[in-house]
C-alpha cells in the first residue's frame, strides 16, 4: 500500500532538516549521529529520521558502520578534490559530447529552462536555505545532460558521482555562481547546434575552472559556500 500523505510530507521535511544540517555543518564533517538525538530535536519519531539517513547515506553525505551507526562524510581534501574532478573529466565531457548528437527537444527545453531559472537564484551565503535552490538546478544540468546522451551506465556514474553536494560543502570563490551560469550557458549553446565537439570542450573548459576554483578555496581561510 502507497505511504499516507502526511507520512511522506513529514519524511521529506526531516530529510530536507536533516541534510541542511549537513551541509551547513551544524553535523560536523566526522561527526556521528544519533538517531534518537535527531529525532528529539526534530520533536518526531525516530521512524522519519531513520527513513531520512537511509536517503542521506544513497547522497553520499552520510555514511553507516556495522555496530556504530552513521557518521556524516569527511569533507574532500586536496586529494579526494582531484580524483572526485579525474573521474568528472571522464565522464561528463563525453556526456555533452552524446547529449549534442541525442538530446530530444523536451530535453532541450529543459536545459535552457535550468540555466534562465539559475540566473534568478541567490547562490551566495552561508546557510543552505539561501543556497539551496541553485544547487538543486546545478545538479539538474549535469543530470539532464548525462541523460540527454542516451547512455544509462553513463548517466548513472554522472548521478552517483553526487558532485554537487560534496561541492557546496566546500569553501567558496567569489563570483563563482555567475561563473559557473555562464559556463553552463556554453555548454547548452554548443549542444543545442549540435557541435558535439564545442559541447565536449566546453564541458572541459568548466570542470577545469570549476575545480581550479575550489583547489584555491582550500587555500584560503574564508568558510563560505561555493557552486560547481
């Protein structure tokens, strides 16, 4: 039987609490956390919480230990910086080099409507609420373009990747929120002429900014939040 109304509004508000917590570090990156501890502070069941880490934990921000419960995600160092933007530069260049040759018209349509929608968000402050819209559109972008080139495994590597959520837990560059619209603006004009070749380097050209962006955010001692 399909979930009660109230019972799946309820889940998603304390998984939405739950991962603004995360990424505000209010859970700190290493720290455990307690479902019954949440669940009091939440003032619900222990039920929706527990609901709520199991989708954290498919995130990538939280993790879960035989016998010791979930701990939220190390933020990435300079190393794990590196590897998470070798394996991008795989993939999602490929991506848009397929999403030029493949994407429908419906899908085209829907990029063009991600990037204009991001151009009208805040994507600067310190607090995910101010964030957060923009950050669920950068992901839609990248996804939508995996799935426009008609490779599921490929798409499906892009997904897991959950790049964006590790980014944003991450120190900022200023301007970069302009910086990656007008990257992602590039990349939509190269594939909506169907240059495959023009999608693919712009793809590159933007993951390269993107991660010289955050290589020089782990230098610095501000704490505030970035875009990918």
């Amino acid at each position: 039987m399909p979930e009660p109304p109230h019972r799946e509004v309820l889940t998603d508000r304390v998984y939405e609490l739950v991962k603004a917590m995360v990424m505000d570090h209010e859970i700190e990156p290493g720290a455990r956390v307690s479902i019954d501890g949440l669940a009091r502070h939440l003032d619900v069941s222990p039920t929706p919480v527990r609901e709520a880490l199991a989708r954290l934990e498919s995130d990538g921000l939280v993790v879960k230990r035989p016998l010791v419960g979930y701990r939220a995600t190390e933020l990435l160092d300079a190393d794990g910086l590196t590897d998470l933007f070798d394996m991008r530069l795989l993939l999602e260049p490929r991506a848009a080099e397929l999403a030029a040759v493949h994407a429908t018209d419906a899908q085209l349509d829907l990029l063009e409507s991600i990037v204009e929608q991001m151009r009208g968000h805040p994507v600067t402050g310190e607090r995910y609420a101010v964030y957060q819209r923009f950050a669920v559109l950068d992901q839609e972008f990248h996804d939508t373009l995996a799935q426009a080139a008609c490779r599921p495994l490929l798409a499906d590597a892009v997904q897991r990747l959950h790049a964006h959520l590790h980014m944003f837990r991450l120190n900022s560059a200023p301007g970069a929120g302009r910086a990656t619209v007008a990257e992602h603006d590039r990349i939509l004009r190269a594939v909506l002429r169907r240059s495959p070749d023009r999608a693919r380097d712009a793809m590159t050209e933007h993951l390269r900014s993107s991660q010289d962006r955050h290589r020089d955010a782990l230098t610095r001692d501000d704490t505030k939040i970035t875009t990918v």
